[in-house]
C-alpha cells in the first residue's frame, strides 16, 4: 500500500522564520510528488517535482526532491503569518490514471 | 480561485438520504477529480474521470458513485447516507490523464445528521 508521511505534525515559528518541513513516501512507481498549501478549504497548488525537475522555487518557497532518501523537503524562509496554514505532500504513481495519496500534513503557525 | 466550481457549498441531510455534488472543471482540463477529506482520514481519493471515462478508483465505497458528462462536469452520487460520510467533498480538475497537477475547486460540505 502506498504511503505518504509528513513531519512534523505541526509546527509554530515567528515572523521571519525559515522553515523546513518533510515528506517521505513509500510507494511503487514514483511519478511525482506535490505540494499544496490548504487554508481554509481548497488546497492550492504550489509545486510539483519529477525525477526531470527535482528542484522548484517560488519567492520565499523552495522545494526538493530527492529520489534517493524517498523524501522531498519543503523551505519557507522569512515566514509571514499569511503562510500560517496545512501545508500538504502528496504523490501521484504510474498507473492507469492520476490518482494523489497525500500525507497528513503540517499545520503550520506563524506568530506576529 | 483555482477555476474549478463546486455546488452546493454546504450541504445538510439526514441519515439514509442521497445527495448529488456536482463539479465543473477548469475550462479545458479533461480529467476530473473527486477526493474527501475528513478530520480522521484526511484527503482520500475517491474516483477518477477523463473525458467522460472512469480512469482510477480509490477507496470509493459501493454507496457512491461518480460519473463524467459530454460536456465534462461531473457528479458525486452519495446514497444510503451515514454519519460517518460527514466531510469535506473536493473535486479536482488537471488537463490530461496523469502527469499533470491537479487544481481543486472549494468543496462541499457536506453534514450528516
């Protein structure tokens, strides 16, 4: 069974804060993995990495995957409390369609 | 706004009852998703539809039932309702069949009493 695991569970920085947080999969097939940003309803889409695009940054967000340790990181440097959120992994497997298991996620907390 | 529209947002019902959630995706996205997220399981993936065809099924329970129209929205079917299918009902859309990431659309809510 496939399995997406998040770290830490929840986390609460200040403003200006880096931030550092994990995902490790286990799962057969790797295509690629996600991450998404939840406030309060939708999740939104921030980044997807393959084993062509192991690398992606966006302003303040970066994210890495490495293929080898299963896991992908997840930065935010000079945090702002509009990041307060659940941030989310998930990861999409070759197989007929395009489905995503996603982790627990890491409730994040930026106090002022 | 991701592009994706869902309706209802809130819906209240009674043990027992069905209901219908339904989807439009963004414009020119093919696939559509359908995902529920609940405080005890977190975002699970229900079902799967590209162009009108069921692509992937997840741990989609019997009581469901999705499907993909010509002009590609989508509905949930949930039928014979529990307590426990009390939760946030997302679907998602993306442009092909795999490869692609997936934009959400705000949910349904959706409470069973």
């Amino acid at each position: 069974e496939d399995k997406v695991v998040q770290s830490p569970l929840s986390l609460v920085v200040h403003e200006g804060d880096t931030v550092t947080l994990n995902c490790s999969y286990e799962v057969t097939n790797f295509r690629s993995l996600l991450w998404y940003k939840q406030e309060k309803k939708a999740p939104t889409f921030l980044f997807m990495l393959t084993s062509s695009g192991i690398e992606k940054k966006s302003g303040r967000l970066s994210s890495i995957l490495d293929k080898k340790e299963l896991s992908s990181i997840l930065n935010i440097t000079a945090t702002q409390t509009g990041d307060s959120a659940i941030y989310l992994c998930a990861v999409e497997v070759f197989n007929a369609g395009n489905m995503l298991t996603f982790g627990g996620g890491t409730r994040l907390m930026v106090k002022p | 706004d991701s592009g994706v529209t869902q309706t209802p947002k809130h819906l209240i019902t009674a043990t027992g009852q069905r209901v219908t959630l339904r989807c439009s995706p963004r414009s020119g996205d093919l696939s559509v998703y359908w995902y529920q997220q609940s405080l005890d399981q977190g975002l699970q993936f229900l079902i799967q539809y590209y162009n009108g065809e069921e692509r992937a099924k997840g741990n989609i329970l019997e009581r469901f039932s999705a499907q993909q129209f010509p002009d590609l929205h989508s509905e949930l079917n949930l039928s014979s309702l529990e307590l426990g299918d009390s939760a946030l009902y997302f679907c998602a859309s993306s442009g092909g069949a795999f490869g692609n990431e997936q934009f959400f659309g705000p949910g349904t809510r959706l409470t069973v009493l």
